[in-house]
C-alpha cells in the first residue's frame, strides 16, 4: 500500500528538527488550533528560537519522568504574544505528524530529530462514507452552543480533507488519553475513523 504525506502539510517545509515542550497527557493534531502559555524559562528560551527560525515547534508527550512519546504534530506557531512578565499566549496550528528519531539536544530545551509519518492511501469514498457517519454522531447542541455546533458541522462538511475532519473530531470530542495516543500513532486514515466512530458511537448508546 502506498503512502503520502497528508495534504495539510503540503504548504509546508517539514523540519527535520523540532523543539519540544513536554506536558502530560497534551495530544496535538493536524489541522487543530492548541493555545499555550509558555511561562517556564527553558520553554521561553524554545519559543525565541522558534520564533527565530521557523516558527516552528511540537507538544511531546511525557512518558515517565524523562521519556517522550515518539510521535507528535508539527505545529505552526500561528500566533504569539509576549507579556510584561516575560510569559507568551501562543497559538499553535497542528501541521503534520511526525516521529523522533533522536535527539538534537536536551537541555535547556529538547530539540528532536523527525521525519514524516506518512498516511497510507485510501479510496476517497471510503473516507466521505466514514466523514459522513462521524458528522452523524456528533454531540447534538445545547440550547448555549447551538449555533457553535451548526457552524462546526458546517464547515467540517464543506471541508474536502477527510483525514483533517477526522483529527479535528478526535481532538475536539474524545477525552480519553489512552484512544487520542493511539489516533496519534496510526497512519491509516481508515483506521483512525473507525476508532473515532466505535468511540462515538459508545457516547450515543
């Protein structure tokens, strides 16, 4: 089966290296909006060199007190402002998935080595018949976010990426952790929908 990189990094220039912030239990995705505040001073020092090169950086996953989980998102700094304190609000758009092949460096900030995760190919009305059974399963809205829901719905109907639509429902509408690290690692988008929809369908019953 042939793979590709999914087309939402195609505007893009993959790193080959990354800067990493590490939280527990933070899974990123492509296509998704994460906001940060970046007040602890190595992290600061990770912002201004992202800032500096490539405007780019990933949320790794803690694994005990000193591993990283090997995959994360490439992520765009989309927006950053400083505050008199020295501390950032950051916006960070989920690019690409990527997997650490090494490390560039561990102090002050960790720097890895990555590659692309590429997606494996899948017939395109494959994916519109899962696209259209997820959108089917999605919360129904509350009085308060109705026209929050309509308006999601809307645009993740219109848009053409299926495996966007896919990572955008998974960070947005699942919780558990041990599910989001698993549609992180997978590389078949078809997969991924399946996960997504059993999930779904569980929230339903």
């Amino acid at each position: 089966m042939e793979s590709r990189p999914t087309s939402s990094a195609k505007q893009f220039v993959l790193p080959s290296r990354l800067p990493l912030i590490v939280l527990d239990d933070c899974y990123h995705f492509p296509g998704c909006h994460l906001p940060l505040f970046i007040f602890e001073e190595r992290y600061r020092l990770m912002l201004d060199h992202a800032l500096r090169t490539d405007r780019m950086f990933s949320v790794g996953v803690s694994q005990g007190e000193t591993e990283v989980l090997p995959v994360v998102t490439a992520g765009l700094i989309h927006a950053s402002v400083k505050n008199p304190d020295g501390t950032s609000q950051v916006m960070l758009y989920g690019v690409h998935r990527m997997h650490i092949t090494g490390w560039e460096q561990v102090a002050p900030f960790r720097i890895a080595r990555v590659e692309p995760m590429l997606s494996k190919n899948a017939p395109p009305e494959n994916l519109q018949a899962l696209k259209s059974r997820v959108l089917e399963l999605l919360p129904n809205p509350t009085d308060d976010s109705c026209d929050n829901m309509r308006q999601l719905h809307q645009g993740l109907e219109q848009l053409s990426e299926h495996e966007i639509v896919c990572d955008v429902i998974a960070f947005h509408f699942l919780r558990k952790k041990a599910l989001l690290r698993t549609l992180l690692a997978e590389t078949c988008p078809e997969r991924r929908y399946k996960l997504l929809i059993s999930e779904l369908e569980k929230t339903r019953r």
